[in-house]
C-alpha cells in the first residue's frame, strides 16, 4: 500500500484531485455551477502540465536524477510519454468540442501562458534569478486556471469577494512551493533546477513563509468587512487556515516530514481539504 501511495503521488494523481477540490471550492464560493466538460478538463489539464515538466526534466536529467519522481518518468519515459500525448490530444483536439467560448479562449490563454513558463524555465536552467524561476509560474498557473473559468462564468472580475480569496489561495500555493523548495534546495542544485529558495537561502525563505502566511490572514480580516453570510465567510476562511497551518508545520518542523518525502504528501494534500465544502 506505501508503494502503491509513493507511486500515486509520484505520477502527480494527489495534485490532479487537489485542483478538482479546490475547483469546487471556487463554484462553490462563487455559487456558479460549471459544466461537465470543465470537471473532465480542469484535472487532465493539471495532469498534462505537472507530467510534461516531470518529462522534460527527465529526459535532460536521464538516470542522474537525484529525485524519485524523476528517475520514475525516466524510467517509464515511454509509457508515460504516450499517456501524456493521449492526455494532450484530449486535451487540445477533444475537449474543445463541448467548450463554450469563453472557456475555450480562457484555456488557449493558459495553455500560452503555459508555454511561456516550460520554455523561459528551459532557458533559464540551473542560472540562480530571483525574477525568473520555476515557483511563481507554477503558483500563478495552478491559481488562475482553478479560478479563471469560474470567474468568467459567474462574470465577476472586480468585486473583493472574488479578488481577496483569490489572491489567498495564489499565495498559499505559492507557499507549498516554497516550503517544497526549500526541502529540496539541494537537489534543486544537484540537478540544475533553477528556485527562489536557491536565490534568497533557506533562511530567508523561512522569514518569506512567515510574512505570507500573515498576508493570508490579513486579507481574511479585510473579507471579514465585505457584505456576504457569516457561514459561507467563516467555512472559506476556516479551511484556508488549516491549509495555512499545515503548510507552516511543514516549514517549521522539517524533522517530522522530511523522511519518505512526508513534507510533499502533506503539502499536495492540503489542496484536498477545500473538498471539505461538498461535506458540510
């Protein structure tokens, strides 16, 4: 069963139903129901992007690789490439079909975005940059693609009950990278891989973490004014701490999750937790 869950994680399955909970938190909070295609769309599509990055990687990195998740993709490279071109021709040629217009445009913009980001961080390498590196685009791509489409359906770009959640969650994706990166600094540089934490030092990560981490409740008070039901506020904000409070316990206490990358099966499983509104 551990190996069986070590392989889950490895081919990026917790990540895929971590986007389809925290897409449901998004219809939920935004009261917008989506329609079938976008809950078939929304997690091949995180699936094709996690997999092609974790192919690329293994392709340059061949059986040097220093992580399991890459000596994995380099050892099956074929069988997963294959599933990878099957998961991207639905993706591209299939999907589309049932799309309305906005969501297809939507997805063309985040499938540019996309691959800006793969081929800036191809480019970049293993140079050290605290502009250009691999935790902002992924953050910022992971974020929008879960709320974007939503958003457009329910037509509302502007109002703070759109804006301060959102940027909520962008942050605390942005913060389980960082926690991430920060585990794995050193691999980071045995492999190549460009990271924030490799710019600014574990040390400064770890002020970086904190000083987010008070952002998100910060902008939970700045909600807290905006005329909307207290329920509805208080379920939002209860599963962004437990998020929040997982992920700092991640940081802060390396000894308790470092060992069988613990600090990752928790990190990608906390995405899991919006999940938590089709219960209640």
């Amino acid at each position: 069963m551990r190996q069986l869950l070590k392989v889950f994680r490895i081919l990026s399955i917790d990540v895929v139903l971590g986007a389809l909970a925290s897409g449901g938190l998004v219809v939920w909070w935004l009261e917008q129901p989506m329609p079938l295609v976008w809950w078939i769309a929304l997690p091949l599509s995180v699936w094709v992007i996690y997999t092609a990055d974790h192919l690329m990687d293994a392709y340059r990195l061949k059986d040097q690789a220093h992580t399991d998740r890459h000596l994995f993709h380099h050892r099956y490279f074929r069988l997963l490439f294959v599933a990878w071109l099957i998961g991207m021709s639905i993706c591209v040629f299939l999907i589309p079909v049932f799309l309305t217009s906005q969501i297809w445009l939507f997805g063309m913009g985040m499938g540019i975005l996309v691959i800006g980001h793969l081929s800036l961080v191809s480019i970049v390498g293993d140079r050290i940059s605290w502009f250009f590196h691999k935790e902002l685009g992924v953050g910022v791509i992971y974020a929008c693609g879960i709320w974007g489409a939503p958003a457009l359906f329910a037509r509302v770009f502007s109002t703070p009950d759109l804006w301060i959640p959102f940027v909520q969650f962008l942050i605390l994706a942005l913060i389980n990278l960082f926690v991430f990166s920060a585990y794995e600094a050193k691999t980071d540089e045995l492999d190549g891989h460009t990271s924030f934490v490799r710019a600014i030092g574990v040390r400064n990560t770890t002020y970086l973490v904190t000083s987010l981490a008070m952002v998100v409740l910060l902008l939970g008070v700045c909600l807290s004014f905006q005329p909307m039901e207290a329920k509805r506020f208080l379920v939002l904000q209860m599963i962004y701490l437990c998020m929040l409070t997982v992920l700092v316990m991640i940081h802060f206490f390396p000894q308790w999750f470092v060992g069988e990358e613990k600090y990752r099966a928790w990190g990608d499983a906390v995405f899991i937790f919006p999940g938590i509104v089709w219960i209640i």
